[in-house]
C-alpha cells in the first residue's frame, strides 16, 4: 500500500480500535448474562429510531444530522428500559425471547417505514453492513469522547455491574436494586450502540460485541485475560479485515464481518492445542 492509501484508512482503523475497546468489555457482560442478541437487538431498535427520524418533516431528512441521532438515542432508551423491567427469577417467559422479538418487529418496522422514503433506501443498507470507511477524524473524536465518558461510568461503578451479570440472583439476594443497575447498563449500553450503528451498521457492531467475548472464553475463565484476549483479537481482525476489503475491493463491513467468523473459527479449531485454560 502506498502512502495515499493509509492516510485514507488511518481513521476506520482508528474507529475499528475505538469499537473494540468498548464493545469488548461490554461483550463480557453481555455473555455472562447470557443476552447474546441484546446489542443487535438494540442496534436495530437505534436504526429504527433512525430510519423514522428521516420521515420527520423537521429533521432535514439528514442520515447524520443531530435530530436523526438524539431520535435514534431515544428509541434505545425505550428498549433498555423495556429490557430492564423483564428480567426476573420468576418470569414465565425468558428475556432472551422478549431481545429476539424485539429484533425482528424492529427490523420489519425499520423496512416498512424505510419504504416511505425511497430516497434514503441507501440508508438501510448502511445500517446494516455500515460503511466504516466513510468515517471522519471530528467522527472518531466525538466516538473516542463518548465512549471514554461511558468507560469511566462503568469503572466506577463495575461492582455492581460484575455483580449482577456474574450472578443476578446473588446480586439481587444482596440487596442491588437489579432494575435500576440494569437500566443504568443497557441505557449507557444506549449510547455505545446509538453512536457505533451510525459508523459500523448493526452486523458489524453485533461482531464487535461477542466474536471476542466468546473467542475469549475458549481461552480464559478470568475476566481480565478474556478482555486482553478480545481486544487484541479485535485489533487484528479490524486491520486484517480493512485490509482485505480494501485490497480485494469488498465491501468493507460484509468484508469485517466474515473475517470475524472466519478467525473465530480458526481460535475454535487450535484450542486443543491448549489443554487448560488460562
């Protein structure tokens, strides 16, 4: 690659890095509450929030514009609250089922409105697949400013988050309001996939999420390994995947996507070379 050309993936490489800092570390959560499918769940919910923002008359009908994002944001506090409220020892229906239904509606409802605004079919698909080339320099700072302040949050309050996705019955015996704490998780988890779903689309920000967390697991049981473990994965697949996308002339969030499986796949087949896990 010549000079030009790295200038022009300096910054979705730098995205890429972004994303998997912070969708690493909440992938951790996520798979210890066994929620596989709340952040496509919730992804998709941001871009239906989105795609009915560009119906609206006073938002410009801009896919990037302020209104368009604070309209998307909204939607997904509407989801983690739901979210919140159906987790419980006691519940007849389990919350995963109520994540995947959640999904589906969303996606159909985000085709039938996308159907009314022909214009912005485009749109769509870059929900979807995302065009993580497109990316700006002012676009990774906001990102990198947001995700730090939602990395402090969870810092400082990481015991009652560990607590609560290690066991929610022992959480909740112990006396943590689970509901609130559990709000307060999927909202900041809110503003993570609000902001990734507009750089990345909703497959590739699912991968972000668990292929390292899970990755991690066949290696490690302790937390911090697996986070060192899904980071460094999430680094390699990032570049090698922007690099083959741009080399074979792929589509860049499809091209992310397959390679995360295909190193997934590869992790799976040399653990036995490693008897224990770390």
């Amino acid at each position: 690659m010549d000079l030009s050309i790295l200038q022009f993936l300096a910054a979705p490489f730098a995205a890429s890095l972004i994303l998997t800092g912070i969708h690493a570390y909440l992938g951790v959560h996520v798979v210890e509450r066994g929620v596989i499918f709340v952040d496509l769940s919730l992804a998709q919910i941001a871009a239906l929030g989105a795609t009915i923002a560009l119906l609206l008359p006073f938002t410009g009908q801009d896919p990037h514009g302020p209104w368009v994002y604070w309209i998307s944001l909204t939607f997904t506090f509407i989801g983690a609250a739901i979210f919140s409220t159906i987790r419980s020892r006691r519940a007849r229906i389990p919350q995963e089922a109520i994540i995947g239904i959640s999904y589906a509606v969303a996606s159909a409802a985000a085709i039938l409105a996308m159907s009314k605004a022909t214009s912005e079919s485009e749109h769509l698909k870059d929900m979807l697949v995302g065009n993580i080339l497109a990316v700006s320099w002012p676009e990774v700072g906001h990102t990198a400013l947001l995700y730090a302040l939602v990395g402090l949050f969870h810092y400082t309050f990481r015991r009652q988050f560990l607590a609560i996705s290690i066991s929610h019955e022992k959480a909740e015996a112990a006396g943590l309001n689970v509901k609130l704490w559990d709000f307060l998780f999927y909202a900041s988890f809110g503003f993570v996939v609000t902001s990734s779903v507009s750089i990345a689309g909703v497959l590739l920000v699912f991968c972000y999420l668990i292929v390292p967390s899970v990755a991690a697991m066949l290696y490690s049981e302790h937390i911090g390994r697996r986070l060192a473990i899904g980071w460094s994965m999430g680094t390699i697949v990032s570049a090698l995947g922007i690099y083959l996308s741009v080399h074979l002339d792929l589509p860049t969030g499809a091209t992310m996507v397959c390679t995360f499986g295909l190193v997934l796949i590869l992790m799976a087949l040399a653990r036995p070379l490693f008897p224990q896990r770390a």
